[in-house]
C-alpha cells in the first residue's frame, strides 16, 4: 500500500497541473466522439449493407473524406500562427462539422454520404491544427505528454459512449439482425446531433486563448512568416516522412469493420467489440502521455507501430470471430501508444510561433496518405476491373510490413539524423 501513496501522488499532481484549456478542449473532443461514432462506424455498414456498395467505393469514400481535411488543415495552421489565435478557428471547424452531420438521414446514394463526409472533415481540417496548438500553448514542455494523452483519453472514452449509445439504438429498433436497416441508421444520425452542438457551445463559452508557457506576451505572438517547409526543423520534416510511409499502410478502420462482417461478426457484435477497442484505446492514452514525458516519445510510437505490425498480421489471418473479438480490442492498445504521443512530439520539434503550422503539416500528411492508402486496400482485396485482387488478407499482410519497416526507420535512421542536428 506504501508503495503505491507516491505514484498515487504524482499522479494527483500532475493531473492538477493540466490548465482549463486542455480539460475545456478535451470534453469538447469527448462530445463531439460521442456524436461522430455513433454513426461514423455505422457509414460503411450502411454504404455496403444497405446502398450495396463495393469495398473499392468504401475505400474511395474513406479516402475522400480523410484526405479532404488535408485542404484546410495546412492553411488552417498557417492562418492560426499568422493571427496568433487558436479558439476561433477551432470553434468554427467543430460547427462546420456539427452542421454537415444531419444531411446523412437523407443519404441514397454514396455521393451523397460523401458530400457529408467531405463537409464533416473540411470542418476537422479547420479545427485540428489550431486545437493541437492552443493544447500545447497552455501546459509546460514536460507536461505536454499527458495533457496529449488526458485528450486522447477522452476523445476516445467518448467514442466508447458513442458506440454504446448506436449498440442501444440498434438493438431496440432491430434485435440481433445480422444486416443495417435504412431505418435504424436514419435514427442513430438524429440522436448525434445533440452532443456535437453541446460540444459546440462549451468550447465557446469555456476556452480561452492561450499564450505559450514561459512567454510575456499575452497570446502567441501574430507571424508574417509564409508557408514553406525550408524553415522547419529536419527532425520534424523527417518525422513527418516516416509518418507518410506508415499511414501509407494505414488504410481506414472501415477495413477493420469488414473484415469483422467477413469473418461473421453481426452488426451488434461490431459495436460491442468497437465500445471494448475504445475502452482500451482510452485506459492506455493518459497512462501512455505520462510515460512519453519520463521516457521519451519514440520509444513509446515504436511499440505502438509494432503493436500495430503484429495486430494487423493477425487480421490477416484471422479464422474466427474470437481472432477478431481479441485483435480488435489489443488494437486499443496501438493507438493509445502512439495518437497523443506523437502530437507531444511535434510540439517538442518546433518552436511555439510555427506549432500550427505544424500540426497542420502533420495532420495533412496523415490525411493526404489516407486517400492511396484506403484506395490500395480496397484494390487489394477486391481488386479492379477484371482483377478480382488478393482477397481479405492482402491489405492487412501490407500494412503490416510498412509498419515495420516504419519501425525500423524511426529506431535507427530517425537518431542519427536527430544527433547531427542536434550537434
């Protein structure tokens, strides 16, 4: 019990140094998860279940609509380091997102479900980069990783309330029915739009903007600097490689919701396996955080990568749904490593005037790989034209190899490189 009072401790202290903005910024991210998935998990369901659309669309749509972020979210930085203001821009790309989510109970064709999900993540372009940099404006340098991870935690343990919320739904509309109905998805859209306005409010009313800590001046210092890669750091540029070629295996979890129909799973068994990866997923984000601030943030995204290497192998050869039951929830156990770990870096690689913009570089490589990376998977597996492709495993066998030879570049390349910058 003795040896427990001081990790205790420091865990209690640490908590009562994270400032209001990241607590603020943190259950508007909760909200807004409760309200994107609950139906955003459902969407490929409802495309494939539903509009019978084919896996190539799916990973078309998926592609689309991560990559469109990547239009606003790089110019979104931009803007934020240029004004020296982060709320605004971050209040506006959440009410973009709220507004555009409605328009799904009206869906009939896959255009139109990605028209949605192209407004959807114009509105997450907008507010991803300057929310990253109002988060690490208002904490201290060796603070940055669990004041990341307490906001990775609770996006994603809205996420778990989300998908418990559409698991109910579905299942006092239509049982344990295999397949989606029209019907059921056209209600869990409506029941979304109350948290994602709620979220919406509280940011405005309850954040302020932040000045970097250990600056004078009020709020970050407005920038006439222009939008070039030559003036960032060569460790943040390298990083930002190795992200690209791992993303570039990274194709979109709808993949991972097929696989899981493919293998037998039903509709309500993929909401109760997506609540548990969440959970998992939520538990190991602020534990995850505090780690990267002792430790270092490489070491922790090089265990999640390999995590993800052995996790994506394993869908590959999955044979029964208590593989995927056990691969779907250790999968959790990935993005805990790695989502708040990695924001923490690239605050710790570049100075507070350019974060934004960086973060809008960081997030637009991830979404602009997302578009090759979906497009690849759905090719992979179901082929294109006359080809009928590899089958269910090959993306999976595919990632899994980028995510090692990711790995790999990020043990060995990425040090040197960092020590004769550093020198």
């Amino acid at each position: 019990m003795n040896t427990l009072e001081p990790a205790m401790k420091s865990a209690k202290q640490e908590l009562r140094a994270i400032p209001r903005n990241v607590w603020v910024v943190t259950a508007t991210s909760f909200l807004t998860d409760v309200s994107t998935e609950m139906i955003m998990n459902l969407t490929p369901l409802f495309l494939a279940e539903v509009l019978g659309v084919r896996t190539g669309i799916i990973g078309l749509v998926e592609g689309v609509a991560e990559t469109t972020a990547t239009l606003t979210k790089i110019p979104s930085g931009w803007l934020s380091d240029r004004l020296g203001r982060r709320k605004w821009l971050t209040v506006a790309g959440y009410s973009l997102s709220t507004l555009a989510k409605p328009f799904l109970y009206f869906a009939t064709s896959w255009l139109w479900v990605l028209g949605v999900r192209f407004a959807d993540r114009v509105g997450k372009g907008i507010r991803t980069a300057p929310r990253d940099a109002l988060i690490a404006d208002s904490v201290q340098a060796h603070h940055r990783g669990i004041a990341f991870g307490l906001h990775r935690a609770g996006d994603t343990a809205g996420a778990a309330c989300g998908l418990m919320a559409a698991l109910i739904i579905v299942w006092t509309m239509q049982g344990s029915t295999l397949t989606l109905a029209r019907s059921t998805f056209q209600t869990v859209v409506l029941v979304s739009v109350f948290p994602a306005m709620l979220a919406v409010l509280l940011l405005a009313v309850g954040a302020r903007e932040a000045r970097p800590v250990g600056k004078s001046d009020r709020t970050v210092q407005p920038t006439t600097r222009q939008l070039s890669l030559a003036d960032l750091d060569m460790r943040f540029k390298s990083f930002l490689l190795i992200v690209v070629l791992f993303t570039l295996g990274n194709s979109s979890d709808a993949f991972l919701i097929l696989r899981a129909r493919e293998r037998g799973v039903g509709v309500l068994g993929v909401l109760l396996i997506l609540v548990a990866f969440n959970l998992v997923y939520a538990l190991v984000s602020g534990p995850a955080g505090a780690w990267s601030d002792r430790w270092g943030r490489r070491r922790l995204i090089v265990g999640g990568w390999l995590a993800y290497s052995a996790i994506y192998l394993g869908f590959a050869l999955a044979e029964t749904t208590w593989h995927i039951v056990a691969l779907f929830i250790s999968y959790g156990l990935y993005y805990g490593l790695t989502e708040g770990v990695a924001r923490a870096l690239v605050a710790d690689l570049v100075p507070a005037e350019q974060r934004a913009t960086a973060y809008g570089l960081f997030s637009a490589a991830v979404g602009l790989t997302a578009l090759p990376a979906s497009l690849i998977a759905g090719v992979l597996w179901q082929g294109l034209g006359a080809w009928q492709g590899w089958g269910a495993r090959a993306p999976f066998v595919f990632g899994a190899c980028l995510a090692l030879l990711s790995v790999l570049l990020l043990t060995f390349w990425w040090p040197s490189l960092e020590r004769k910058v550093i020198a």
